[in-house]
C-alpha cells in the first residue's frame, strides 16, 4: 500500500516538473530570450606579493596604496572598519602612526561648550566618513552612495584584481557594444567601465592623471601604478590577518600531516594480525 | 544488546571500581566505542564518516560558543561584531573561518554519510529507526545552517533569510500570518536576527541528542557492513577498539588535512562575496544563492514553473520538503532482501549513473543563476530524483535478481569460512 501511494505521489512531483520543462523548453524554443548579459569583462590578473600560500604583505606596496586612499579615494570613500592604530601594521613607527593619525581630522566635542566640533586624530580613533549619513553622501554624488571600501576586496568576486582593473577600465564603449547592446551606453553623470557588470557606474575616473598622488619612496606613480598599490591597500584592510592567516596554516598542515601518517602506520600495523594474508598468484 | 562474545568490562583500580558502582562512565563509553563494541571486520572507508559528522559537530559548538561570547545579535551591530571578531579578538578570525568552513565539511561528510546509506541500503530492517533520527538530524542541521548564515547579516543573510521565510507564504490561506509570526514582523529584522541566534545556539545541542539517541539505536543491532550479510560469528567481526579507533584517526587526520587547507588558503571559497556587503533592505543582489549544501533543494524549489492547478510557488516549496520528508518512508519502500548495492545489479545502475548525475546536476543548477539551460536542466533532473526515491526503487527491489551473497563477512574477507564449513553457524544465512 505504502509503495503505491509512493509511485503515485512520486509520479505526480515527475509529471509536474515535466510539464515546467516542456512548457519552459516550448517557450524557449517559440521566444527569443532577450540577451540581458552585458559583456563585461572580468577583472585583469595582476600579481602581488601576498599571492599564493607563501604570501606575504610588500610594506612599500601598502603604504603607497594608503597615500592613494588617502589622498584619492578618502574624499568619497569610508573605511569604518579600521582604524588609525591600524596603521602601525604597515609597517610605520608608533611616532610615524601617531603624526600620520593627526593629519585626519576626526569628530569631537569642544570640551568647554559641549558642542559638536573636531579635533585632530588619535591612533586609537577610526578612519573618519566622508559624509555625515547617507543622504548626504547620495545627494553629493549624483545618488548614489560611495561604498565603504574597509571590506570591498571582499565583497567582490576576484575583488583585489577586480578593484585593481576597475580603476584602469575606463574608457568609451566601443561601437561594436553599442551597436548590439544601445543600453550599454552611459546615462548622464555615468561613466563607462568595462569591469563594471552593468557596465556604466556613477563615480567619476578618480586616477586621471599620471603622478596624481606623489609617492615618498619614488616609484613613478602612474595610474596603473596607483590603481594596484591602492587595491593592495585595501586587501589589507578588508583582511588585516591575511599574511597571518597563510603563515599559520603551514605548521599547522604539517603537524596534521605528521600525525595522520602516524595515524596510517598504527592503524597497519593494528591490522595487520587480521587482515587476510595476500596469497602469491 | 551487543553480540554474545563481545568484551566485557572489568573495573581494574579502586577509581575505576568506584565509579562502575556509582555511575558506570567508563563501562559506558567501553561498550559504545571501545572494545566492548563488537564490529564488522570488513568496513571500509565510506564506514569513517560518521565518527567524522560527530567531530565536526563537537568542532561547530566549540567553535561557536567561543563566536557567541563575541557576538551581538542586534541588526544595527551584527555586521559589526562579526568584522569586531575578524579584527580586534584574538585568533577570532580562525574561529570565524573554522565555524563557517566547518559547517561546510559538516556536510560535505554528512552527505557521504547519507549517500552511502543509500548505495548499502543502511536504512533497511533493522535499522529503520538509525536511518529515521538520522534524516532528523539532517533537518535540525539545515536549519541550523540556515540561521547561522543570517548572523553576520550581510547581504545574503538578510536576502536569504527573506527568500526562505517567503517560502511559508506559499502555503494557502495560513501563509503569510505564519512567515509574519516566524519573522517577528514583515520582514527580516532584529526580531528575527535575535530568534534565529537564540535557536541557532539552541538547536546543535537538540542535534547532539539526537546524534546519542542515533548512537544507540545503531548499537541494538550493531553496524552494517559492505556485504550486507549480517554478523553470524565471531570471526565476522573485531571490536572497535583499537581497529576502528585506529582506522578512525586515519580518516580524521585526512578530513582535516583538507579542512585545514580550506580554513587557512582558501577561508572564503564557499562562502559568496556578497555577504560582506552590510545588510540592505533597499537594495536586492543580483542573485541570491544560499550556501552550497542547500543547492540540490534550492534547484527542487526553482525548477517547478508551472501553475498545474496549483501555483508553481507551491509546487516548488511542496517539492523541497518533499525531496527530503520521502527519505522517511525508504526502509519501506524497498523490499530487496539484499542490502549491499553490490549485489544488486538494476539498483547499482540506477545509483551511479541515475541518482549520481541527478544530484550532481542540482547540485551545479541550485548554484547557477535562475536562466536557461539551468531551469530545464533541473526540471530534468528534479523528475529524475522524484522517480528514483518514489518509483523506481520500489520497482526495482521487486523485479531484480540479486546476485549470490557471500555466506558470511569472513567468506567475504578471507574467501572461505571454515567455522561455516564445520557447521558451526546455526543462524540462517540472509
């Protein structure tokens, strides 16, 4: 009884996923799909030097990129996650942490009035956002709202190329992608990004020029230069523990290695009074 | 019970007498997974993964204990305390990649589990109540993933969790109060962000009982076997201290090369980067996914798109419990007396080159955007699963000709049983 209900209540789920497919299949078939996928491209594979199990961070490298940040992405961008006693893992002095947190200007409050003002950074403050709330941010950039960047290498599938590529990527859509896709092209206050998915994003090209941010170790800072320090930058600061993470992991490995092949030659050897005797062909 | 010739425990110091009289631990633990636990001898490595599933249970509450003394589940500093973990707490970027990885592989070898369940027949007399406790447990761990992956409440978390409670809303009449009264409001919020962490720290210790009561309801009549052939002798089995403490650890220092591997080289790879997005209600991901494990379900639930009488929502949401809710009512379902697929030709077909790359095709489809050829390929394969489990096993258990049984697991293994010759074995042969 219990099999026939089951063949029948079977049979009912098979039709019924059947019909969705033929149905699905015909209209498939009698419609064309509208081809909705813009073709963007994905992200360029730049090399870093925390790539690959034995990576580790280039504090030149990051330092530069914080320059970048600074100086660049800072004016839209917020980076609420970290904070400036961070900096101190870049590989700056603590003298160096506490002059470079000084030159951010925080919130504060006027000690003797209780009014709201600002006062120089301290090590232990966190980066300050550039807008007070979000409408001040959308109403600032043709609304839209500037993501904070503390975690967005992480937020992006491939994301420290992907950041690396978007701000390299800008350029005019080709015609043969307008010529098949007319959506793709710019609406006003957008820019066109070939590493953007729908393919036209509202923040301006921010690296425009060569030597736009000057470099204190004397790299020539171009903007592919620039756009790859600053995705650097903000590997570290979506994933401060990266390095630490990837060095860990050896000892561990070879620990759990060493004791599994211990494990493999006791567990031989515990068999092998059971085990049936291989017997020559 | 156990089998007449297992080992007995015998108290060998005053402590140990001690407590044998007051609260027989140790005479406890003997016999549930130490000598005294008289064994098939002929398991092989697909018999590992349980002791596993229980190691990475004991690694997801101690993990998450330790996440939970750091945590806050308030919608307005969740994300924050989650990243507060990755940065500020000592080593909590290890216990964070632990616990989320870990889930991962408390599936991946649960599904082995269950999977070799099905190829060896485990669910069938007399182990019925195993399997059943067993598909128990299966559900208290989807839903304890499902809510642990709302905690950190990034963009996933709260779509996800948006998406799976709407699922109730399929139901006619009673659904959208009940998805109303399960999210404490309209949608997801702090009043679901709060029941879902009470229930997510809640429901791995109703796992852990259900893990004990499985524990014991397999120790009535001793583990399966590949053969299928019950004990009879025995020289048919060894007691699992140390055999299978020893092969055990082997397999645990395997698992957790390749855990280790995940946590440390590649902690995110399972995991979708949207969810280090903050939770925005105004703004919907391009697709939502849920984790891995779910896949095969999610592409159940997605591949019912037509409204045949009733609506194709319904269908889909009737075919995900569905798909699972069946696995109930296995044992019986399939009357072959043979329990080992390696003796049933028609079924081992239908296994490998039926169920197998059905359930590779969900699994590939529940991931993949909600377009064609993916839609078509899981209505496809959602036929498939469907028929199988309700159809062609019932069926198949009636119409095959089993080939011929070893005579006993030590014919199996030592390719003769002289015990059997001598006429020592009185049971019947299965």
């Amino acid at each position: 009884m219990i099999r026939i209900i089951a063949i029948l209540v079977g049979l009912g789920f098979a039709f019924v996923a059947l019909i969705s497919f033929v149905v699905g299949a015909y209209t498939a078939a009698t419609e064309e799909a509208p081809d909705t996928h813009l073709p963007y491209e994905h992200p360029q594979d730049v090399n870093f030097s925390f790539d690959g199990p034995f990576g580790t961070w280039d504090y030149g490298q990051l330092q530069r990129g914080y320059k970048v940040y600074k100086e660049v992405c800072s004016a839209c961008h917020s980076l609420k996650f970290v904070a400036l006693r961070n900096l101190g893992e870049l590989g700056y002095t603590e003298a160096q942490v506490k002059a470079e947190a000084a030159t951010w200007t925080v919130p504060g409050i006027d000690p003797n009035t209780g009014e709201a003002s600002t006062r120089p950074g301290e090590p232990t403050d966190y980066f300050p956002k550039p807008y007070p709330n979000n409408v001040a941010a959308a109403a600032a950039n043709n609304n839209a709202i500037p993501p904070d960047l503390s975690l967005i290498t992480k937020a992006r599938a491939d994301g420290t190329n992907y950041v690396a590529s978007l701000l390299t990527g800008y350029r005019p859509p080709s015609e043969e992608l307008l010529a098949e896709h007319p959506e793709a092209a710019p609406g006003p206050g957008l820019y066109h990004n070939v590493y953007f998915p729908n393919m036209n994003l509202a923040m301006a090209p921010p690296l425009t020029s060569n030597g736009q941010v000057t470099y204190d170790d004397g790299t020539e800072a171009t903007i592919g230069q620039m756009a790859t320090d600053v995705a650097a930058f903000l590997t570290w600061t979506a994933e401060p523990t990266l390095v630490k993470r990837k060095q860990t992991g050896w000892p561990v490995l070879i620990f759990v290695l060493f004791a599994t092949i211990l494990a493999w030659f006791s567990k031989t050897q515990i068999w092998a009074a059971v085990k049936p005797k291989k017997t020559k062909a | 019970m156990s089998f007449p010739w297992a080992k007995q425990y015998e108290p060998t110091n005053g402590l140990t007498k001690f407590l044998d009289e007051k609260l027989p631990v140790p005479r406890l633990v003997y016999n549930a997974v130490g000598a005294g636990y008289p064994v098939p001898r002929n398991l092989s490595y697909f018999w590992n993964f349980g002791v596993l599933a229980g190691f990475f249970l004991m690694l997801q509450i101690v993990t998450g204990v330790v996440l939970a003394m750091h945590y806050a589940a308030n919608a307005s500093v969740a994300f924050a305390t989650t990243e507060h973990i990755m940065r500020d707490i000592n080593w909590g970027w290890l216990m964070r990649y632990a616990h989320a990885n870990g889930a991962s592989f408390f599936f991946i070898v649960v599904y082995i589990h269950i999977f070799r369940g099905f190829f060896y027949s485990s669910y069938k007399a007399p182990r019925e109540m195993i399997w059943l406790l067993g598909v128990v447990i299966f559900l208290l761990m989807m839903a304890t993933a499902f809510m642990g992956y709302v905690l950190p409440w990034g963009q996933m978390s709260f779509w996800g969790a948006k998406v799976i409670t709407g699922l109730f809303g399929a139901i006619p009449l009673v659904g959208e109060p009940i998805q109303v009264w399960l999210l404490g409001g309209f949608a997801p919020d702090n009043a679901a962000l709060n029941r879902f962490f009470s229930l997510h720290f809640l429901l791995p210790f109703v796992i852990m009982g259900v893990v004990i009561m499985h524990i014991w309801a397999l120790h009535i009549p001793g583990s399966s076997n590949p053969t299928g052939v019950e004990v009879k002798s025995e020289s048919d089995t060894v007691p699992f201290h140390p055999y299978y403490t020893a092969k055990d650890g082997f397999g645990l220092g395997v698992i957790l090369l390749l855990f280790f591997a995940m946590v440390f080289f590649l902690p995110n790879y399972l995991g979708h980067p949207d969810n280090y997005i903050e939770a925005n209600p105004l703004s919907t991901p391009a697709h939502i996914v849920p984790e891995w494990y779910f896949w095969p379900f999610y592409a159940i639930l997605r591949a019912f798109t037509f409204d045949f009488i009733l609506p194709a929502k319904l269908w889909g949401v009737l075919g995900m419990f569905a798909a699972i809710l069946m696995w109930f009512f296995l044992p019986w379902l399939d009357k072959s007396p043979v329990r080992s697929g390696h003796y049933r030709p028609l079924f081992r077909k239908f296994f490998w080159f039926g169920l197998i790359p059905a359930m590779a095709v969900l699994f590939y489809c529940g991931g993949a955007p909600a377009e064609e050829p993916f839609v078509m390929l899981s209505q496809i394969a959602t036929a498939y699963y469907f028929l199988h489990f309700l159809v062609i096993i019932p069926i198949v258990s009636q119409v095959e000709k089993p080939e011929p049984l070893p005579y006993s697991i030590t014919e199996a293994v030592l390719g003769s049983d002289k015990k059997a010759v001598l006429g020592e074995n009185t049971e019947p042969a299965v």
